[in-house]
C-alpha cells in the first residue's frame, strides 16, 4: 500500500470530489435526449448511466495515461499543485452546473492542471505538442465530427422509417435510444473517469508514493468509478434540461442519432487516448440530429452561450488554478486557506441554487426560452384568424395586440 502524507490524502479526496462534480455536470451528456423523449423515466435514466459509468472505469486507462504521463512534466509537480488544479476544475464545473451550461468537465480539469503547473514550474513544464494534438485539436473536431455524424444519422432514420407507422416507429427508436444511451454512459467511464485516475496517479508519482510512469492502481480506478457512478446518480437535471429541452426539441429518431453518433465518437477517442471532452461531442450530435430533421431548428442564442463557456473554460480555470498554486505555495496555512475557500464557495453556490430547484420532477416542464430574434419575429407577426360561422373573420387575441371595434379588421400590433 502507498505511504501518505497529508497533503497527498487531501489531493486525493479533492479529486474524488471533482470526479463527483463531473458525474453530475456529465450526466446530460448520456441522458438528457433520453428524458426529453420520453424513452426512459429520469429516475431510471441516471441509476442506469451511473451503472455503465462504473463498468465504462474498467475498460481502459489510456485516457488516465494522457494526463499522468504526458500533458506536463511530472518531475516538476508537487501534491499542492495537483491540489490547486482542482480547485479551479470543481469551481468551474459548479459556476455552469448552476446557470445550466454544458461545460467541459475535462478541459475545467486541464486548465486547472496547466495554470497551476505554470504557476509552480514555468511554461516550459506544460508539453505544448501534448496540449495541441491531444486536447485542444479534439476540443474542436469533436463537436464538428459528432455533429455532421448525427446529422447524417437523422437522415438516414428518418428515410428508414419514411413507411413505417408513426407510433411503432416512434417505440422502436425509443428502444434504441436505450440502447445508445447506455452506450454513451460506457463511453463517458472510459473517457472521463479516466481523467480523475490520472490526476491521481499523478498526485501519487509526485508524492513520492508510486513509481514514474506507473499506471493507475486498481483501488484508484475503483474509487475513480464509483465517485464519477455516484455523481451521475445525484444527476445534474439543470444541464439536463438545457441539452434536452434547451438546443432543440428532439424526437426518438433524431435522440437514437445524436447518442449513436456520440458514443462512435467517443469510444474511438478513448481507443487513441485523446482526452476528449464528451460534453462537446454529445452537444455537437444534439446540433447536428436538430438540422438533420425536415423543419427542425437549433436554438443559436442557448447554443452560443454554451460556445462562449467552452472558450472560457480553459483560460478560466487556469487562472484559478494559478491563483489557487500562489495561494498553497505559502505553506502549510495557505494550503487551508485554498480549502476553506472551496468549501464556502462550493456551499455558497449551493445555496443559490435552492431558489430555483431543477430536479427529476420538473426536467421537462420548462423549455428554454427564445431568443431574441425569435421574440422580435413574434412581435411583429400577425396573429392568426379563425373563420366563424356567420362568415365574419374573428381574430386570435395575443398581446401585445391592441382590439379594435371592427371584428373583421386585425388588430394593430403594438408598438
């Protein structure tokens, strides 16, 4: 069994925390098209995905490998820098899990990690080539590939289905949504529960505690697994109800496409050991399933914010982390002080999120709201008429209609 220090038993309960923030910032990813249509109650949805996410643990570490072995110099790092990683990661995750933005858990944990080690080491212990092929060239073909996949996915579903009855189609894609849903929970283990073993590792290598270049022990990954299953369990029905409701409204066809076409994207990633985040592919197919449909739209003004938080995530992070590795590099009491300030954030910001509460019961009952230029088309358009039976032409009231004393004329619109 490893020795512990301190320092080294705190970094790695932090990142077990982190992992559990990931579960229930990720747990959108595999289910929220799933619960938007019905396919499977929510309850059902999460205690499924967090099962396939502990199985999904086992499967590979090539992912852990990336980042205990490749993404910066573990020579130069000590447990406190891991430490401030973190702390930058979980504040991260926790900011877009309270306003609903499906951010990436995994590159709010690099970002974390390079800050931190660039504050502690210099720029020359982060590996450039590794953060570029690995991490921010994924980071945009992901969404892209995902998208174009699903895209072409719905096509091909609905061309397949073009004859078939409306009802018994809408129940066979629903049975393989489940199906591709418990695919894309498999996926995310492999993937993101990967990211907090190789945190761990290296927390452990830097510690002292194992060898260098040393794979993830077996109590690492077991623990990695069941904080990610744990998370995803509690479920982080905010996100959930932005990627189900709040992109575009999905129907058993196109949510079959876009988890079929995420999952294909994710596993190969995993296979190749890129640390992919799952929240851009998955975001991506939903994109793409929403313009593969005849009529369907995509909401840009909710698809926008959520690109502006993946273009901060990495920088935001890093800043933390930074900031966090000056703090901790004092000493003992700095280091307490970087907890303590977690711990009160973390709860400040649970705090606010009991004023508005988002759970399995209400996921579904309120759709995002449009966006400007939707509001503004609606403004101006007329309402519609209805025929009555004497021949006359009654008029819909919709505010911001203004009535007037003729029942055949329409209304003003108000200016």
């Amino acid at each position: 069994m490893e020795s512990f220090s301190l320092i080294l038993a705190i970094v790695v309960v932090t990142a077990l925390a982190f992992d559990f923030t990931n579960g229930f910032h990720d747990t959108a990813n595999a289910m929220a098209t799933t619960i938007s249509t019905g396919a499977l109650k929510p309850k059902v949805a999460v205690a499924m995905s967090a099962t396939l996410n502990l199985v999904g643990a086992f499967l590979s570490v090539e992912v852990a490998n990336t980042i205990s072995k490749g993404l910066v110099d573990e020579s130069g790092i000590r447990p406190e820098v891991i430490f401030a990683a973190l702390v930058g990661a979980i504040l991260w995750n926790l900011v877009t899990w309270l306003v609903g933005l499906p951010s990436s858990s995994s590159h709010a944990l690099m970002g974390g990690l390079i800050g931190a080690t660039i504050a502690s080491a210099g720029t020359g212990a982060v590996h450039g080539d590794v953060l570029v092929t690995k991490v921010l060239l994924p980071a945009v073909a992901a969404p892209i590939v995902a998208g174009v996949a699903a895209m072409l996915a719905t096509r091909f579903s609905y061309a397949l289905s073009r004859n078939a009855e409306g009802k018994a189609a809408d129940k066979g894609f629903r049975v393989g949504q489940i199906a591709s849903a418990g695919l894309v929970s498999l996926a995310h283990g492999t993937n993101d529960a990967q990211k907090t073993m190789g945190i761990i590792t290296l927390a452990l290598i830097a510690g002292g505690s194992i060898a260098p270049d040393s794979d993830p022990p077996t109590w690492v990954i077991l623990s990695a697994g069941l904080a990610i299953a744990m998370g995803t369990y509690i479920g982080g029905w905010r996100i959930i109800r932005t990627m189900g409701k709040g992109l575009t409204d999905l129907r058993p066809q196109q949510g079959f496409a876009a988890q079929t076409s995420a999952a294909a994207v994710i596993l190969a990633s995993s296979h190749i050991g890129f640390s992919l985040s799952t929240t851009h592919a998955v975001s991506g197919s939903v994109m793409g399933a929403g313009l593969g449909r005849k009529g369907g739209v995509v909401r840009w003004s909710t698809a926008t914010r959520m690109f502006v938080a993946w273009g901060l995530t990495l920088p935001a992070a890093a800043l933390v982390g930074a900031l966090a590795e000056s703090v901790t590099d004092l000493g003992d009491w700095g280091t307490a002080l970087v907890a303590v300030f977690l711990v009160a954030s973390s709860t400040a910001i649970w705090i606010v999120s009991r004023r508005q509460v988002v759970d399995a019961s209400n996921v579904n009952e309120v759709e995002e709201p449009a966006g400007v230029v939707t509001a503004a088309i609606a403004a101006v358009t007329p309402p519609p008429s209805v025929a009555l039976s004497e021949g006359l032409t009654a008029t819909i009231p919709s505010p911001p209609a203004v009535a007037t004393s003729d029942p055949a004329t329409p209304p003003a619109a108000a200016v």
